[in-house]
C-alpha cells in the first residue's frame, strides 16, 4: 500500500499505518529467525570441522597443498594449466586426469598433449577437433570446452604473446578485485574459478577468499544455512567468519571442507 498524500483523509491514513506497522513486525520476525538460523547453522559447521580435526591430520594436508600451490606458481604457463584444468574440472572433477596424476601433481606427459606449446604446432583450423579428441571420454561436454580453450588460447597469443606474459599481465593487476577481473576475461571462467585459480596457488591475494560451488553449497544445505536466495557474497562472508571462528584463514577452511567433505558431513 502506498503512502497516503497530503490530502487522504483520516480512514486512509489510519489503514496505511496499520499496515505499515504490520509489515515492520514481519520484517522484523524475519531478520531474527534468519539471525537466528545463521547462528545456529555456523555453530554447526564449526563443531563438525573441529570433531573432524581431532581425527585427520588437516594440517598436513594444508601444508602440503600450500607447498604445491607455490611451487605450481613458479611455472611460466601457469595461467594456461590453470584454464585447461578450471575447463576440464567444470561439471566433474575427475576432468582433472588429463593434466594431473592420482596425487593431484602435474603429469607433464598428459598435459603435454594440452600445453600452450602443443597448441601452437597443431594448424588453427583443426584446433577444436584435436583439443576433442584429446578431451574426449575424460571431461564433460567437450565439444564445448574444446571451443572455449581455442577461444582462450587464441585471446593469450593476440593480447600477450604467450603464457608467461600472461602471467605478468596477471601479476600487474592491482589487488584481488583486478585479478579476478583479469580471469574472468576467459571464456567459462566466473566468480567460482576467478578464485580459485590463485587459490590453487596459494597466491597471497586469496587466501581470505572461498571458492563457492555446488560443494559448498551442498554442505550449507546440510547446516541449514540455504544457499537458495543467496548470492556469492553472502555465502562467501558466512563461511569467512566460520574461518575466523575455528582461527583458520578462508583459503584453509575452503580446502578443509573440499578434500574432507565426506568426514564434515559424517559429523552433521
């Protein structure tokens, strides 16, 4: 109901705060019983990640994904692994086998096949059908993926040259927000692996970030907390003071509730 002008008589206006006053209240209600289903929804997950700390060594994990992320970051052509692996994971993680091993490290034999080198040796027209046949059988949609990578491989050679000076070019970009811009820029690279990538490397500009997915959204479901409704931000600030509170950094909350998925869901 809109608010009564200057000329609405008494009734009018007398109906128009009854019902003003009523919406308050509910409003009101909604905002408690939301804080009050956060509250409790956060409380849930912190009890679970720390039960399942006292079981697994997370940080040997941690640690160990840290020294990997640093030492995959001293490559030239990072920024061309992370894309083939942020594409060929969309949609199934076990698209990562055509550039990793069972232990999660760079297979040079099988990313070889997709490196930016190979690419540039294999004639522009038969592109998309060769990066098929590479991706077929390991990665979802690969008719679709092949044309993206083409798409991003062609964007690295015409505005860098090559991986490395992407790599600078990403360097140069000031602050998170910049970087994320940068990624973004890629065909099939959104918010999710805008953060991810340099979270892969453990890059020091993201490690207050989480990289918010259908994983993530599947245990805020658990805890209560519904992802429906809710945009990146907010589900990415709910899970950054659940960090604070088990006195872990966002990036090492995000890689705990990934690798110890099925453990933290054991515990709900």
């Amino acid at each position: 109901m809109d608010r009564p002008g200057d000329d609405a008589d008494p009734s009018e206006i007398a109906r128009w705060m009854e019902q003003d006053f009523a919406e308050s209240i509910a409003e009101g209600f909604k905002e408690t019983l939301d804080d009050k289903n956060t509250a409790e929804a956060k409380k849930l997950l912190i009890s679970a990640v720390q039960e399942v700390k006292k079981k697994e060594n997370i940080e040997k994990k941690l640690d160990e994904l840290k020294q990997k992320g640093q030492k995959w970051w001293k490559r030239d052509d990072i920024i061309w692994f992370e894309i083939v692996l942020s594409l060929a994971t969309l949609r199934g993680s076990y698209g990562s086998q055509i550039v990793v091993d069972d232990d999660g490290e760079i297979d040079e034999h099988r990313y070889g096949s997709v490196s930016f080198r190979t690419l540039q040796q294999v004639d522009p027209d038969h592109r998309t059908t060769y990066l098929e046949s590479r991706l077929y059988g390991n990665v979802a949609m690969h008719p679709t993926k092949a044309e993206a990578l083409v798409t991003n491989f062609e964007m690295i050679e015409e505005q860098y040259g090559n991986p490395r000076s992407a790599k600078e070019a990403f360097k140069r970009a000031d602050g998170p927000e910049a970087k994320i811009e940068f990624l973004k820029n890629f065909h099939w690279i959104g918010d999710k692996y805008a953060r991810n990538i340099p979270m892969d490397l453990y890059h020091e500009d993201f490690r207050q970030f989480i990289a918010i997915d259908t994983r993530i959204d599947g245990i805020l479901e658990e805890i209560g907390y519904r992802p429906e409704g809710r945009d990146y931000d907010a589900k990415e600030q709910f899970l950054q003071s659940v960090a604070a509170e088990l006195d872990m950094e966002p990036w090492e909350l995000d890689r705990t509730l990934y690798h110890f998925k099925a453990e933290i869901l054991a515990q709900l």
